[in-house]
C-alpha cells in the first residue's frame, strides 16, 4: 500500500504546475518510502526534493533560499557527486570563496557517471560555469541521450543545452536547442522553462537583428516570469533588448536597461547571470560617456569600474581564457586613450584560438572603433573589416552592418558586392538560400548550418518574398551570376 502510494506520489509530483506541490509531493513520496520499508528509496526522493528546492530558489534569484538548499544538498548522503559539487561550488562563490569554488567545479566535471543524467547534468553545469563550453557541451549532449527513456526530462536537458549553446555565443545552435525544447516544455506543460526557452530565443533574435522577433519572445518571456517570479528569464529578455540597444549604437538606452540587472535595483536581477551581463554594460557605459551628463558619467563610468573588478576577480579564478580576453576588452574600454591599445591588443591574442567567433568579433569591432574616434582610421579599418568577416561566419547579420556603418564613419565604405537583387537578404538569408539552390533539402541544410527545420523555413518563406520568386528553380536563377530573379 506504502509503496504504490509512494510511486504514485512520484508521478504525480513530475505533472505538478508549480514548485511548491512538487517538493511537497516528493516529500510525501519519501514518507510512504519510508513507511513502506524502503530507506535508500526514501533517501533518494528525499534528495530530489531538495534539489527541486534548489531549482526553484534559483530560477527566482533566491540568494538566501538556493543558499539553504545547496548547503543542504551538500550534507546528503544520498545526492551524487557532481550534483554536490556544484551546489557547493555555487554556495563557496556566493560567499566570496572564489578558490573553492572553482575547485568544487573542477571536480564536479570530471566525475559523472555516464548513466546518470542527472549527474551528467550537473557536471555540465559545472564545465559551463569553468568556461569549458566544448565540456559542457558533450556532457549536455550525453544527459540528453540518457534521458531518452525519461520523457519528462527532455525539456530541462534541451533548456540547459540551448543556455549552454547561448554562453558559448553559438546563436545559431542555440536557437536550435531552444525551438526544440520549446515544443516539448509547452508539451509537457512547463512554462517556467518554455519562459527560459524564449529567453534563449530573444538573444537568439537580437543577434540576427531581428528586432521584431527579439521583442516578441522577450514579452512573452517577461510575462511568464513575473506570473511566476522566475528570474533567469526575465534577465535573459531584458539583456537581448539591450544587446539589440547595443547593435543598434543606442549605448544610452542599453546603459539603462542594462544597469539594473548588474546592480540589483529593479525587481529583475539574479545572483549569478549579472557575470554574464556585466561586460556589456562596461561596454555600454563607454560608449553612452561622451553623451551623458558630467554627473551621471561619472556615476555611470563609476559603477561600471565596480562591477568589472567583480567579473575579473571570477575570471581570474576560474581560468577561463574567454573571460579573462572580456575582462581585458572591458578594461581598455574604460582606460585612458593612451592606455588603451595595449589591453585590446592582449584581448586580442588571448581571444585568439580561445574566445568564440562572435567574441573575437565583438572585440575587434570596440578596438577598431577606438581608434577611429582617435582618428586612425587605416588602422581602425584593418579591425573593422576583420570584424565584419568574423560577424558575417557566425551569422549576425544585424553586428555585419555595425561593422560596416564605423568603416564608412572612417572614410574607408565597404561596398556590398552581392547583385542588386540580392543586395537586401541577410548574410544569413543568402546563405541558406544558397544551400537550397544547390539541391539540398530544407532538413539537410538545417543539420549542415545547425540550424532548426523550422528556422530554415521561415528564412527561406523570407528570401522568396524579399526576390519575389515563388519556387525553387527560380531561386536558382536568381543566384546565378549576373542573374535576377523573373520581374526583377
């Protein structure tokens, strides 16, 4: 009698609509264990109820209550190792332990068994926090494979692995993740992760430049987290709206909305995701100075120094070559004219073989926007052109013309040598357009662009109705040289 009510208990606790009935019908499911005459058992639910706990304080910003529950998690004996390590590892950085930390993390990634998606979660966590994406990655991948006899687990997997796919700036992979898991969270009936999913899918947007789809899924994030005092992706769709204030060389808006989030002062803000925005707010403070009142600069360039020391104690900590190629970048952004060529150019050689393709891309983009506004334009244009190129490989159409408006600012335009039909689609557009003119189905050039089905659908529906072809073989012609589409 115990047992069935435990195991229902279990089932029941996976369809609850909220954390609260969750933990409670995890605990009451652990009680029947118990009663039943199954300690491991009990021990075991014991622990997931915890770790629910934890999850739940987390999504919301919860300092103190994750605080509580990690420690908690950390004195159970029935709690796997990786799973331990990383609530511990987060719990030390929170009070200031940075050494620990890292060293809690370290373990934690190396010692997940690898038929326990849980753990495989956990030390994925633990890789992704180190800053080892490609670590992160596999583990991800493999929680996900072990997951497949467990339904119900798939959208949290696909939730982590798009966050993952966001930190590394793999936008593309990203989005891929996120429509997945999308489907499956609203499937399954979670709207706290189909919340965090349209977060990844806003960031997504804003790199692409599609501002529409940026502020589409940010409301609809928004909406989800205040109903449900989720934080993480309240913080994702707000930092997307400034990374599209960026794009859009409107540094003032971005100081804004970004300010917030990395000091505390609104009701959105978490704990841990502000490392993440905290470099672009630095970047976004630099280039708002010249505009902003001498007051409000100096405040502005004031809290920009604090948070950054923040970012650079962690990078320093962590060995994470990306972060500490940020921290350098931020670093020159806020130094002297005199003193910044040095720090861009150590950002530079410490990006290179290390950061991503859209941080190198970034980082050329601030140094050679430096040094035209100290009117040195050859020298600006060899950075501007390299970050161009960089943007165009990685798919950010919307940072390509950033790139390309500061080479016209500096005298040196960039003439766009796609044909006069073609001139209007994005890089990310021709690209799939190309694939498709070459015979390959929508679903073979998904999987060769890492992109979703759906989104290669959408941006091809977008290339006919920018040339005004209707089919396949007109694409064709319109992609031969010299060709235009019929009617062009």
């Amino acid at each position: 009698m115990h047992l069935r009510c435990s195991v229902a208990l279990t089932r029941a606790a996976e369809r609850a609509e909220d954390q609260p009935t969750h933990t409670a019908r995890l605990a009451s499911a652990a009680c029947h264990a118990r009663l039943a005459g199954l300690p491991r058992r009990a021990t075991a639910l014991d622990a997931l109820a915890l770790l629910r706990t934890a999850e739940a304080a987390w999504s919301a910003g919860d300092r103190a209550g994750f605080l509580a529950a990690a420690r908690r998690l950390g004195a159970h004996g029935g709690v796997p190792g990786p799973v331990r390590d990383y609530h511990l590892g987060v719990a030390a950085a929170m009070c200031g332990d940075g050494r620990l930390s890292a060293a809690l993390f370290r373990t934690g990634c190396r010692t997940a068994p690898e038929d326990d998606a849980r753990a495989l979660l956990h030390a994925s966590r633990s890789a992704m926090v180190l800053g080892r994406l490609p670590q992160a990655r596999a583990l991800a991948t493999s929680a996900l494979v072990r997951a497949g006899r467990h339904p119900a687990a798939v959208p949290r997997l696909l939730t982590h692995l798009a966050l993952v796919e966001l930190v590394a700036d793999q936008y593309a992979r990203a989005e891929s993740h996120a429509l997945r898991g999308l489907d499956a969270a609203l499937a399954a009936g979670r709207p706290d992760l189909a919340a965090h999913l349209r977060g990844v899918l806003a960031m997504a947007a804003s790199v692409r430049g599609d501002d529409g789809g940026c502020r589409a899924h940010a409301r609809a994030a928004l909406a989800t987290a205040r109903a449900h005092g989720l934080m993480v992706p309240a913080v994702l769709a707000t930092w997307s709206l400034g990374l599209l204030d960026l794009a859009g060389n409107l540094p003032v808006e971005a100081v804004e909305r970004l300010r917030p989030l990395v000091l505390g002062t609104s009701s959105v803000h978490h704990f841990a995701w502000r490392q993440r925005v905290i470099p672009y707010f630095v970047e976004a403070v630099a280039l708002a100075a010249p505009a902003l009142p001498a007051v409000g600069r100096e405040r502005a360039v004031r809290q920009a120094r604090a948070t950054l020391r923040c970012f650079e104690e962690w990078a320093e900590v962590s060995a994470d070559r990306q972060a500490r190629a940020t921290a350098l970048r931020c670093r020159a952004l806020l130094a002297a004219p005199g003193a910044a060529d040095p720090a861009f150019d150590r950002a530079l050689a410490l990006m290179e073989g290390a950061g991503s393709e859209f941080a190198q891309a970034r980082t050329s983009l601030l140094a050679g926007m430096s040094l035209r506004r100290r009117r040195r334009p050859g020298e600006a244009c060899a950075h501007l052109r390299g970050a161009m190129l960089r943007f165009e490989a990685c798919g950010a159409d919307v940072w390509v013309e950033r790139a390309r408006d500061e080479m016209r600012a500096a005298g040196r335009a960039e003439p766009d040598t796609r044909p006069r039909a073609l001139a209007s689609l994005t890089p990310q557009q021709l690209r799939v357009a190309r694939h498709v003119a070459e015979g390959r189905t929508n679903r073979e050039v998904a999987a060769l662009l890492t992109l979703s089905h759906r989104t290669v659908d959408h941006h091809l529906r977008n290339v006919f109705a920018t040339l005004g072809i209707r089919s396949r073989v007109q694409l064709v012609h319109a992609l031969a040289p010299g060709g235009d589409p019929p009617g062009a």
